[in-house]
C-alpha cells in the first residue's frame, strides 16, 4: 500500500516530524490579577535584530548587549540626578558587569571607574581610566595596590583599622597628606543590615576614624562612602543614609575645619528584574529611579551647604544600568515530563553563566511563535546537577528541539560571575548604536580553562611508572 499523500499546506520532503499528543489542564488562559496569561508570548528580535540570525552567526549561548539601551539608561539615570544636585559623578561599578566594552560605553559616556580589587584597579587602567577617575572600594587591598592607588590619585575608600593602618604608613612614604575616604555602615531601616563593610556609623566608630584621620599629618579626609545594600526597593533607606553621611560630613567639618570634596551613596537600586520572592512582578514594584534622586538630594539641599563647598554627589549604580541592556539567547535541547507529568525543558544555558537565576524569576520567552497552548513548565539547565534550574515554573508554549529562547534580563552579575563549571563560557555580543554586531567575547575553548595547569611529567599520559 502506498503512503497517504502530505496535505496540501505541507510542501512535498518537508514533513513535520510526529509529537505524540499529551492531554494537559489548560490553565493559561486563566485571569490574574495582571490580566490573561502571560503578558508576552515570544521575542523574535534584539533591539531590532533577529534572534534567529544572530543563533544562525553566533550559536548558543550567547549573551547579547544593547548599545543604544546602555546609553539610553545611562543618560536618563544621569539627567535625573544632574537636574537635582550640581555636582554628580557616576563611578561604574566593575564587579557588575566587567567586558571592556560595557566598560568603555560607560567611560564614554562619562562614568569613573568604582573597583573593589587590584585585578578591578587594573582592568580600569588598561582601559585607559586615569588613576584620578577610579574609586577604590572593597575590604581587600593588598599594600601594594594602595600604594599604587596612592602614586596616582585614586579615591580610596578605607574599609577597617588595618588598612588605615596600612595607608598611613604608605602616605608617610609619600611624602605629602594623600586625600582618603572612609567607608561607613549604618542603620537604614531595611534588613539585612550591611554592616559588614567600613565603620560603624551609628555607634561612633565612623567619627572616631575621622577624628583619628583629622589628627594625622599624612592623611586628610577626601571624602565620605555607604553602599547601604543592593536590590533596593526603598528610596526612604538612601534618605535616611544621606541625612546621616551629610551629618557626618557636618562633623568632619567641625574637626578638621572643611567639608569632606564629595559625599559616595554606593550603588543598589534595583533593576527591572523580578526577584523570586516578589508577588508582583518588577514593572509594578521596582521604584523609579527619580524616587531613589529625591530621596538622595533632598537631604543634600537641605543641608544649606555654601555652593563653593557643596560636594560632589558620586553614584556607583551598577545593575540598574546594565542589567535590562543584557539577553541571553539559548536553546531548548530536550523536552521531557517529569515523574509528576509536569512538563520541563533543558536548555543549553544554566546557573554556570545565569548565576542570578538563583534570585531572580527571569523571562524566558521563545524565539519563534509556533503558537499552541501554554503550560507551566520547569526550565532546567544542562548541568548536571540538581540545582541548575533556571525557572522552576514559567508558561511556555510547546517547544522543539533546537528552539531559540530568550532569557532577561541578565545584563549584571552574570558574565562576572560566571564559571567553567562543567560547561565553557559562552560568546557575547553587542549590538552598536547603528544596529553593527560585533563579538566582544568569543566562546572559551579548553584551552582557555586547561591552559593555567601543569600537569607533572611523571603524571603524562604514557609516562612509565
Ligand atoms: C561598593 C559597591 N558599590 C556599588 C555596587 C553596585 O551595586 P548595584 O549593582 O546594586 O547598584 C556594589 C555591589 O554590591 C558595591 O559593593
């Protein structure tokens, strides 16, 4: 007997391949307080290219960044705290996002460098940052990267007693006071509490270093430093930690006769990513960000401070920046049910360079529109490893091997905290202001994670024993 003859609709040699039909609920349709199923079925470009063509150049995974986006946010975040305090300087912070074209599109656009380790002071250095325009964080400066640091006029921030210590006597080898700035913790009302970095604030240790650095002759205070957490979801915190460092800043006065140059709130406002824990997603709670610059300036006005002392207001913003400019574009590999019948895909990207899906509920979106009904659906990576989940439960429509998805937004803490765990780090590309594409990191090969070892002669392969 001869075959059936295709339908009609399908050309001749292109038959679909057979999918055994699965009963599901079919609960997608279902209202929520947001409205009917999800808000978006697919994403079929990138800042107006297509994802197919850029999985058709590149493979996957691959990690994808808007120029134009990055600018866009930059500019907008800037013009918000620029129409409301005179002086602002935004430092980027290198631990979010370190590719030196993140970097340099932030460096253009008029950021300083804000570092938090010698490897970070030295990236900012070979990307052509002058001393003067980095500001040096962390709780881990070997000597010799203070020394350094001191040479060319970075902005150190002093963590605790021993690098206090430590700088006074590098200072005293300089041979003239060497600006410094401390790092205070405090009490902002939001919990946890980061009291883990720089001096207590709330308690007196912070003034008692000012006082101690007033008293020295190789030191003078430059400045005065909070990160108060990051994530943030209350501007009323960064109000009550600026109404404190301007108090501080009113006390260093006292002692040493001038205001400390500039005032650094840190980084921390939250992104337009939604954290697991939250019932709502980010596009409703994520504060603007002109509530985190009222917050900020308003006790800066209030403090009358003369306009030739006024200081500089430094920002070090990092994943509310970045982190909507970042996609990840990977493909499913398997579809499968699990022992429960619940539906799960594995994806060729997982928590080895999603890091952040451990805290946040990402979208995932398809890349193609095939339709079909939606269904909660476990998105797992290719780890193996139980906890490599990239969504525990997400609507997606029925997928295919090979099916490009869309993963955002991953802009921040990914690529820096990605590992070569089990698995290579992948491509990334940026797409320029004129919609150019360009490779800003090729995919790792062995090499690049083999290279570094030594493998003993007595322990080659083929080695008599
Ligand atoms: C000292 C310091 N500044 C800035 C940042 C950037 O924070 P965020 O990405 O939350 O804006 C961090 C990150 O934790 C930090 O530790």
């Amino acid at each position: 007997m001869s075959p059936p003859p295709a339908p009609a609709s399908e050309p001749a040699g292109e038959r679909q391949a057979y999918v055994p039909p699965t009963i599901v609920a079919h609960q997608s349709g279902l209202a929520n307080k947001f409205g009917r199923g999800p808000t978006r079925r697919s994403l079929t470009r990138i800042d107006g290219v297509p994802v197919t063509d850029l999985v058709e150049r590149f493979g996957t995974p691959l990690f994808v960044f808007g120029e134009r986006r990055l600018r866009r946010r930059f500019r907008d975040v800037q013009r918000t705290f620029n129409v409301r305090w005179p002086k602002v300087q935004f430092a980027w912070s290198y631990k979010t996002n370190h590719l030196d074209a993140v970097c340099r599109i932030f460096h253009d656009e008029g950021a300083w460098a804000e570092v938090v380790s010698e490897v970070e002071y030295a990236m900012a250095r070979r990307l052509g940052v002058p001393g003067e325009q980095i500001v040096f964080n962390g709780p881990y400066k070997p000597t010799e990267s203070l020394r350094t640091a001191v040479a060319e006029g970075a902005h150190i921030h002093i963590d605790h007693h021993d690098e206090l210590w430590d700088l006074e006597r590098i200072a005293c080898e300089h041979g003239r006071p060497v600006p410094v700035a401390i790092r205070v913790n405090m009490d902002t009302g939001t919990y946890p509490r980061w009291g883990r970095f720089g001096f207590d604030l709330d308690g007196g240790e912070a003034l008692d270093v000012v006082r101690r650095i007033a008293a020295s002759p190789h030191l003078e205070l430059g400045g005065l430093h909070t990160h108060i957490g990051t994530y943030m979801l209350a501007p009323e915190a960064y109000g009550i930690a600026a109404t404190k460092l301007v108090e501080l800043a009113q006390r260093a006065r006292e002692l040493t006769g001038r205001l400390p140059r500039y005032l650094d709130l840190g980084g921390g406002f939250a992104s337009h990513a939604t954290l697991h824990a939250q019932y709502s997603p980010a596009s409703d709670t994520v504060p603007p960000i002109e509530a985190y610059a009222d917050a900020i300036t308003t006790p800066l006005l209030a403090a009358g401070f003369r306009a030739d002392e006024a200081p500089t207001l430094i920002l070090e913003t990092g994943r509310a920046l970045v982190d909507d400019a970042g996609s990840l574009i990977a493909r499913v590999v398997a579809s499968k049910r699990l022992p429960g019948g619940a539906r799960a895909i594995v994806i060729d990207a997982g928590l080895n360079v999603l890091f952040t899906s451990l805290w946040y509920r990402h979208e995932v979106l398809p890349a193609l529109d095939r339709g079909g009904l939606f269904e909660d659906t476990t998105v797992f990576g290719p780890l193996c490893m139980n906890i490599d989940v990239v969504r525990p439960s997400v609507l997606l429509p029925p997928l295919e091997v090979g099916d490009p998805l869309v993963i955002r937004p991953v802009g921040a803490y990914n690529v820096t905290q990605s590992l070569q765990f089990i698995r290579l780090r992948p491509a990334m590309v940026l797409i320029g202001d004129g919609g150019q594409i360009d490779l800003i990191r090729r995919a790792e090969e062995l090499d690049d994670l083999k290279g570094p070892e030594r493998l003993p002669d007595r322990l080659a392969p083929g080695h008599a024993r």
